[in-house]
C-alpha cells in the first residue's frame, strides 16, 4: 500500500509540531519529515530534530512534551526515537 | 537884626550838633523814650542813623559776600554750604531788618524831638530831610536786599533741582556714556551674529536632522514591521506562553530560546487549534519505504516505545 494517502494528513502534524513546540518554549530545530508505512499499516511521520548539546535535548525527550504533543495532535500517538539522533515518531494509522 | 538871628541859629546849630557828637559817642544804641533835651535826643536819633547806616552798608556787603558764597556752592551742588548760606542770608536779612527797624524808629524819635522843641527850623527841616532820605534808603535797600533774596533762593532752588536731576539721572544709568555705546554695539552684533548663525546653520542643520530622524523612523517601523509581524501573527494566533522570555525567529518560525524544560506545566492543548508554520507553508514530508535502512530502525525503536505503552498490540 502506498503511504501517500496519509500524505494530507502527515502535511497537516508535520505544519502543527512547530507551533507547538513553540508553545511550549522549544526550537523546533526539525530537519525534515519522512513518511513511511509499514507492512503492518503502521503509517509512522517522523519530524527529524537536529538538537545540540547546548540545546538541552533532554527537554525535547520529556514525557510532558510528549504527553502534549499528543494531545494536541488530537491524540496522535507520538514517541520519541533517539538512536543515531533525535525524532519524534508520530503514529497516523489507527492502531487497531 | 536878621545877621544875629542868623549867628544865634548858626550857635545853636553848632551846639546841636556838639551835643549830638557828644550823645553818640556816649552811647550808640537808638534812644527811645523820654529825652532830657531836644538837642540830646535828637543827636542820639542822628547817631542812630549814621550808625544803621553804617551797619546797613555793613550787612550789604555781607549779604553780597554770602550771595556769592551761595553761587559758589550752589555750582558745586553742596547742599550743606547752601544751607548755611541760607541761613546766614535769612540773619543778615533779620538783622537789616531790625536795623531799619532802629533807623525809623530814631528817625520818629527826630522828628518827635523837632515837633517838640520846634526851635530850629533848619535843622527841624535838616532832621527830616535825612530821616525821609533815611527811610526811602532804608525801604530802597529792603527792596533791594528782598529781591536779591528771593533771587538767591530761586538760583538755590533751580541749582537743587538740577542738582536732584543730575543725580537721578546718574543713579539711573550708572555707567558711562562710551560704555552705553559699546554695550549697544555688542548688544547689535550679538544679535547680527545669532540670526546668521541661527539662519545659516541652525535651521538647516535642524531641518536635516528632522528629515533624518523622519527616514530613520520610517525605515525602523518597516523593518520592526518586518521582524515583528511573525510574533504578532502568533501572537493574533492566541499562542499561549508560560515564561516571558523573548521570541526567536528561526528559520521563519517564532521560537522561545529559554527552554521551559523545568516548567513544562502546558495549561492544556487546544485539539481543534493547531499551531501552523508562519506564512502557512506546509513543510515538505519524504515518503520512504519501511525498508530503508535508515528508517528501518526507527520504525522498529517508535513501535517499541509505543509497545511499550500499551498503545499497540505486539
């Protein structure tokens, strides 16, 4: 299945994520955004940070900032992956 | 006949004026009041007269000599030797007048005397003669000494008044005339020199300094316009902030460089008001395969993490 079809709806996280780190006083230092969908219909949008060191990346990782981040994206599950950098993984597809 | 009567007039004459010669010399002040003799009272009158005379002449020339004083004093405008002349000029005036004063009185007492002993009818005539010649000086001089008087007091009073103005005058410009001059001149050249200063160099020096400050203003409220939109466009978006650190605009987007990492107490997120990019541009999105290998481990790390709480079925 091809992922475009959440194309709209990965355009409209990825116009929102800025704002609302903005919100909660964070740079949005975002890169870029992949789309992707797995074989198991998982349709992940990660929003690539570049945060430095002097950034305080750890405030990026907050549950709180997750927690809100969901939230605000009408309860979109959003984690945050951190291996070989940082990215938040924003769930589009249903998990059911 | 008549050459005797004429030696025993002669006689008598001669005897009057003895006895006359002898009264004045016994005494010098006018005799009034009872006589003993004619002869006696009436050379005392005539020594009375030649002595008022004398004194009158005297206080002329004392008059003449205090008059003199007055215009002297009068030019150096000293008030204290104006005064004093005046009053020595009131005396002598006093004493002129109580000198004409004995020489009428003896003058009356001559004729007096003549009416009572009408004996001589020459000398009654003599007596009377110089008592009017005496009382027509004596008036004369009054007259005299009156106007020159009240001449002295009116070039006294004209030389105060001047005197009076002069000082006025000087206390009221107090400096020099040369100095007045000079200091209209500066006054003049002062005034020339700050209206071409003023008309050369302060106005357009000011009318390019508005004109500068009019640009600068300008060119501060587009670029402010400019940097400034962004935040109050988000501010218009009814962002909320919880700290009030100033905003960023990085990469055209409004950011908090102060991380509220320890004040992460979000009031509550508005579902239905998603924050957007400024200038809403939608941000590019890649689709890649879940086989890339780079996204491979992010998938396997998000649906871990999302395992892990509960989100989805493993």
């Amino acid at each position: 299945m091809s992922a475009s079809r959440y194309l709209p709806a990965a355009q409209s996280v990825a116009q929102a994520i800025p704002g609302i780190l903005a919100q909660l006083g964070l740079i949005p230092f975002i890169s870029r955004y992949v789309l992707t969908e797995t074989e198991q219909g998982h349709a992940w949008l990660f929003a690539v940070l570049e945060v430095g060191p002097q950034n305080h990346p750890e405030d990026y990782a907050a549950a709180e900032v997750l927690h809100y981040l969901s939230t605000a994206l009408n309860g979109l599950p959003v984690v945050i992956s951190e291996s070989y950098g940082l990215r938040y993984a924003v769930l589009l597809s249903s998990t059911n | 006949m008549n050459t005797i009567r004429r030696r025993i007039a002669a006689l008598l004459i001669f005897l009057f004026l003895a006895l006359s010669l002898f009264a004045c010399e016994s005494t010098t002040a006018p005799m009034t009041g009872y006589f003993d003799t004619p002869q006696s009272g009436y050379a005392a009158a005539q020594a009375t007269l030649d002595y008022g005379q004398s004194q009158m002449n005297d206080l002329a020339h004392q008059a003449t000599a205090v008059g003199l004083m007055m215009d002297q004093a009068a030019n150096a405008a000293q008030q204290a030797t104006l005064d004093y002349s005046q009053r020595q000029m009131m005396e002598l005036a006093y004493q002129a007048t109580m000198v004409s004063l004995n020489m009428a009185q003896a003058a009356a007492t001559q004729q007096a005397i003549t009416e009572q002993t009408q004996m001589v009818e020459f000398g009654i005539s003599t007596a009377q003669s110089q008592a009017a010649t005496a009382t027509y000086s004596t008036y004369v001089f009054n007259v005299t000494q009156t106007a020159q008087a009240q001449a002295i007091l009116d070039v006294h009073a004209a030389h105060t008044a001047q005197a009076n103005a002069t000082k006025v005058a000087y206390s009221l410009t107090a400096t020099p005339h040369a100095a007045i001059q000079a200091e209209i001149v500066r006054a003049r050249n002062e005034a020339d020199r700050r209206a071409l200063w003023g008309e050369f160099v302060v106005t357009p020096l000011t009318l390019i300094l508005f004109t500068v400050a009019a640009i600068l203003l300008i060119v501060g409220g587009v670029l402010a316009y400019q940097r400034l939109m962004p935040a109050l466009e988000l501010r218009l978006r009814t962002i909320s902030r919880h700290n009030d650190s100033d905003l960023y605009l990085l990469d055209e987007v409004i950011v908090d460089p102060a991380p509220p990492h320890r004040q992460l107490t979000p009031s509550g997120p508005r579902q239905a008001d998603h924050p957007h990019f400024p200038g809403n541009e939608i941000p590019p999105v890649e689709i890649v395969g879940p086989s890339e290998p780079s996204v491979v481990n992010w998938i396997a790390e998000a649906e871990q993490k999302l395992r892990s709480t509960g989100r989805i079925q493993p």
